[in-house]
C-alpha cells in the first residue's frame, strides 16, 4: 500500500535525524514531528497530565502512545468507510443467512468502495485531544477499579490493556463504551464476592460467553475463505458481526475484553509447519501471570488446550509499541519485504526453538545484506514463504527463534528476486540439522498413493476397513451371503478383484466391529470397467441420507451410522449382475491418489522446481522409475484441491513428509 509505505519511510527516517537523543525522546520528538498541523492536539495531551490531571502514570501512558503513534492507520476517507458501515448495519443479522450477508458486502464491497484499504492515514495525523484523553481515561478507570484488574502491572497494562485501538483501520470511535455496555449484562449481574467475578479468567469466561449468546442470536458463522467484505472495524458493526475470520472474531474479543479492562492480545502463526493456512487466537494474562492462548476463536473456554500436534514456525504478537529491529531493516534493506511494524516475535512462548546458523551457496551474488528463512506452502505448485529475516556474515545466514521439526531454506535478494541461497534443510525436534542436498546418483522406483501426509484421523479411519468383507446374496437380508474378499492390508487396491461366476442381486461391504460402518465411497464395475447401477441399501439403522453418501462420487462426504457394530451398505440390481471389481474409499481427506486425476511429480535442484513426468492415474496409486533419493519432491494434482506438500524418499524407500 503506498500511503503506508511513505509512513513506513518516513518512521525510518527518525533514526538519524535525531540520532544525538535518547532513544525515548527520539521516538516521542520525531512523533510530534510527524504529525505535522496536527502536532498541537498531541501536545495538548501531554499538557492535559502535566497541569488538569496531573497524573504521573498517565502522563506516562500518553507518551507512550504518542511515541508509537505513527506506525498505526486509519481509512483517510472516513465518509466513505463510515458510510460503508451504515449499510452493514442495514444489513447484518437481517439477511436470510450469514453468507448471504457476507456474500452481499462483498459485492458491495468490490463495487463501491474498491481500494478504499490503499488509501490510510497516520493516526498522528489524525488523532484529536478529546479521543485521545478519553481513550486514556476509559482504560485507567477500567484497570483501577476492576476487581479482576488492579493488580496488573503498568508494563502489562500499557500494551494490553491501553492502545485506543486493537487493530489497524479500527475506528477512532467510542468502541470502550459501546462494547463494554453491549456485553456487562451477565458480568454485572454477578455479586462481588464471587470468585469467578474477581478473577481474570472467571471474568473472560463470563464475557466470553455473553458474546456467544448474543451474536447467536442474530447468526454467526467463522468462514474459512480468504477474503470477505471489508471488515466490521467499527464498535456499531463488531456487535453485529455475523461472519467473519478467527482474526476478525478475536480482533472483536479483544476489544471487548479490554473495554473492561481484562489483558488480552491477539497472537498469530502466518502458516503452520505442514499446511497452507495461518491462524490467529486471542491470547490473556491470568491471576498467575501466565499467558494463556486459547485455541480458536471465541467458541471454546478461555485458555483451552492450544493445538498441540501442529508444528509452529513463527508466532508474532500484535503490539501497540514499535519493533525498532523491523525499522532498521526498512532503513538498511534494498528488498523491503513487507513485515509488520508492530509485531513481536513470540514463538519461543509456544514451543522449542533455535538460533540457527545456516550454511550458504558459495559464490553468490547478492544484493542485500539481508537474508529470508521460508517454508514450502501450495499456491497452485510449490512456493517458498517467507518468515522472517536474519543477516549474512561470512557466508552463513543467522536467524534467531525459529520452531523446530519444519523443513526451511534460505533465500536472498538478487537484484530483481528472491532466489534460493541455501540447501532446504530440516531443523529437527533436537535443535539437529539436517542439509537435503539429494542424491542423484541413486535412482529407485516407487508407488505413491498420497498427495499429503496423513494425519492421525486419516489413519484411524483407513485402520476402520481392516476386517471388511465383500459379499454377494441371492437375498435381500444376505442370509445366503458369500464372502469374496477380506480387507486385511491398509493398501486396498484402487479395483477389488472378485473371483466369482455368480450373478446376484445383491452386493455390499459389510463392516467390520468398532467401525460404525465408516467409508466415504463404494461403486461395483462389470468385467469391462463399467460402473453398474442399482439401488442403494444398508442395515436399517441407516437412513437414506447415509446411502446417497455412499455413492455420491464426493471423497469429502461419509457413510457412517451411530453404531459402532453390525453396519453394511450396498446395492440391490433389478436382476442378478455379474461383478468382477469393487472400489472402496476410506472417509478420508481426499488426498489419495484418484483415478482419473492428472498429476505431476517435481523435483527441487537447488534453483527450483523440474518436472518428473506428468500422468493420469489409472489406479489409486502413481507409478515412477526416475526417483532420486533424499532429494525434495512434490506431487502436484492439477485436476483439484489445494493440500499438497513436500517430502523425500530415503534409500530404504520410505517416505518423509515434510
């Protein structure tokens, strides 16, 4: 955005104008310098707490906010995006549904006010007297008499409790009074001498579920798609939020939680260690001090268990104060990638990490002293992400808190591009690292029957069918049943071959116990290959609904019964049919090899990505004889989906997934 890349400038810039002062007095000087025509409402706030309220701690609380004011924006055309607010109201919770309403702010959105997120402002420039005191105020009287709030301490209040805003483009409005008087009903009702009431965790919870209560009542719904309308950033529209984000719903907590003066901030991991997607939480401090992230959104306890499985790259915090080493890098860089000014790195509070030391190319020739630790994630084929930046000295790059057991590589700034300086490596649980630099001496042949690592419900629901028969009858209740084929291997062939010379009328898999009957697809074939054609039937505990499932050809959608035990589905024909192959498909995560998709197999050489050959799957299984060991690799369907990653095929022909 242009608007905020001169404000980003025009930050750096402070560090050598005024190089002679305290860091404090730098900041805060330069500030009020920016601020231009505007310098005199900021400095009525600072008169304001030396003279009329002559209060050391807020005195101190506006310099604060003052210093790290020029880092924060707002829209520049607040008619505009006031207007734009106005018919959100008109239109949140009075649609026939959230998506309805979400898919009409878009189009609004897309129509009429276009680029409006291009054009911000600097608060400095913006900010008034009035707003300010009174933001300042609120919060204060807030952490000074709540039970919940008194003994937090000035350092912890002044980030997590004080900014006058949660988020960029939020409006400078009255949005402490507004949330805190939309949601105090059940926290007000509650007598003093409760605990829970006076505890910050007892609080939150309170709160947390007022909040649940009343957006329920008019919709609500977390999308998962990128992008939305312009988000509800104003006090009148977070309290008729009826879609939206984890980011836009834990924005929305965390303002209402500071409205009445609990700790909270919003953390964030930009893509987790094996996936494409990021994810944003709402994070507090407890009575012990601790902090406590919750896990998602605003629709499970307080402090709930935090995904403990997922490997985590980077966590950055949003901060009110600005991270001063991101400045020097705008200020020293060629290749400005865009980081965020007022973030802090946070990953070491969440899991293990390590300052790395990283061996480069040699001979490269770069442009920058800067180099970019990245991870592989999917947008439409394999792409480096970059995470964060570190320096080159004598040919290593160094990074610091970086979350193990990921794959990286490093990339550096040539010029025209970011290009790859590094071997990808793995950094693993033990602070180890491993370089893969591939072996292309050693060439092995290999079946895949994945696109994606298989998480542990994957294999609890292939694990499902080990005991499942095939079986034919002449009856309708299988009395007369034959078994044909036992599933006793979790590689089940694309095509069951049936050996029998028996039409019958009635075919199905029946299910083996402590299954509950789980499979998301089953289809019979004649001796040519044709898909036969009947009548969907099951056990009687199985409604219509769960047979259509069945035979619907979507991979994503699941015949299962609540019953653990004695559950089957197949089909009835008109008159006796031959089958010679059934297909089955585990409820799964449609990221097994799919007949009739066309993929591709790539290989990393050091520069990029080469093809191996491109194929369409006969059978649920890939064939190549061109495989090189230890050496990154990726399959690409180009028919659908979007979860694909990287891994390496070891001399023991085993599989890494990375």
């Amino acid at each position: 955005m242009k608007n905020i890349l001169v404000l980003f400038l025009s930050i750096v810039v402070c560090q050598s104008v005024f190089s002679g002062c305290s860091k404090d007095s730098l900041y805060l000087r330069y500030s009020l310098k920016s601020a231009g025509k505007n310098r005199s409402e900021l400095r009525k706030v600072i008169y304001h707490y030396r003279t009329e309220d002559n209060d050391a701690q807020k005195l101190e609380a506006a310099k604060f906010l003052i210093t790290n004011m020029m880092a924060h924006y707002s829209y520049r055309d607040t008619s505009s995006i006031n207007s734009y607010y106005r018919t959100a109201i008109g239109i949140l919770g009075k649609g026939p549904s959230p998506d309805w309403e979400r898919d009409t702010l878009r189009q609004i959105s897309d129509t009429y006010y276009n680029g409006i997120t291009e054009d911000v402002i600097s608060d400095v420039e913006v900010m008034t007297a009035k707003y300010l005191i009174y933001s300042i105020d609120h919060a204060f009287h807030q952490w000074r008499t709540r039970p919940w709030a008194k003994h937090i301490p000035f350092d912890i209040f002044r980030e997590w409790i004080l900014p006058y805003k949660v988020t960029e483009l939020q409006s400078l409005d009255a949005w402490r009074d507004t949330l805190s008087q939309q949601y105090s009903d059940s926290i007000s009702s509650v007598r003093d001498q409760y605990d829970n009431r006076n505890t910050i965790y007892g609080a939150i919870e309170i709160i947390r579920n007022e909040i649940n209560s009343k957006q329920s009542s008019i919709g609500h719904r977390v999308i998962w798609e990128e992008r939305g309308s312009l988000p509800m950033r104003s006090a009148s529209t977070m309290i008729r939020m009826t879609y939206g984000s984890c980011k836009d719903y834990v924005t929305m907590g965390t303002a209402v939680f500071r409205s009445v003066g609990l700790p909270a901030t919003v953390d964030q991991v930009p893509v987790w260690g094996r996936n494409n997607d990021g994810h944003s939480w709402y994070v507090f401090i407890s009575d012990r001090g601790r902090e406590e992230p919750t896990i998602n959104s605003l629709i499970v306890p307080a402090g709930f268990l935090f995904f403990p499985y997922e490997r985590i790259p980077k966590v950055w915090r949003n901060t009110y104060a600005i991270n001063h080493d991101v400045v020097r890098y705008r200020n020293t860089a060629k290749f400005v990638y865009p980081f965020e000014l007022c973030q802090q790195d946070v990953t070491d509070h969440y899991n293990l990490t390590s300052d790395l030391k990283i061996e480069l190319f040699k001979d490269i020739k770069l442009k920058d002293k800067y180099a970019y630790i990245a991870m592989a994630v999917n947008s439409k084929g394999p792409q480096w992400k970059v995470l964060d930046f570190g320096d080159i000295r004598n040919g290593f790059a160094y990074f610091k808190k970086i979350g193990r057991n990921i794959l990286y590589i490093v990339l550096g700034y040539d010029g025209k591009n970011l290009v790859p300086i590094s071997f990808p490596f793995i950094l693993h649980k033990n602070g180890s690292i491993d370089y893969v630099k591939g072996n292309p001496d050693e060439i092995i042949s290999l079946d895949f029957r994945r696109k994606y690592y298989e998480s542990s419900t994957v294999v609890e629901m292939r694990r499902r069918l080990l005991g499942g028969k095939l079986q034919c009858a002449t009856k309708a209740d299988f009395s007369d049943s034959i078994t044909l084929y036992v599933i006793d291997n979790a590689e089940i062939p694309g095509h069951i071959v049936l050996n029998t010379s028996t039409p019958c009328r009635y075919w199905r898999y029946l299910s083996p116990n402590d299954s509950w009957g789980s499979i998301s697809e089953l289809s019979f074939y004649d001796y040519y290959g044709k898909k036969l054609i009947g009548n969907g039937v099951a056990n009687p505990e199985a409604g219509q609904d769960a047979i259509e499932r069945a035979f619907d050809g979507d991979l994503l959608s699941n015949f299962e019964i609540n019953q653990p035990n004695g559950n089957w589905v197949g089909m009835a024909f008109n008159e006796p049919t031959m089958v010679k192959y059934v297909s089955i498909y585990p409820r799964g995560d449609d990221n097994d090899i799919c007949p009739g998709n066309e993929y591709e197999l790539l290989c990393f050489r050091g520069d990029d990505w080469y093809s191996l050959g491109c194929q369409i799957a006969k059978d649920n299984y890939l064939h190549y004889d061109n495989i090189p060991t230890n050496t990154l690799l990726w399959i690409r369907n180009h028919t659908r989906g979007n979860d694909e990653r990287p891994f390496i095929v070891t001399s023991d022909y085993s599989i890494q997934w990375w």
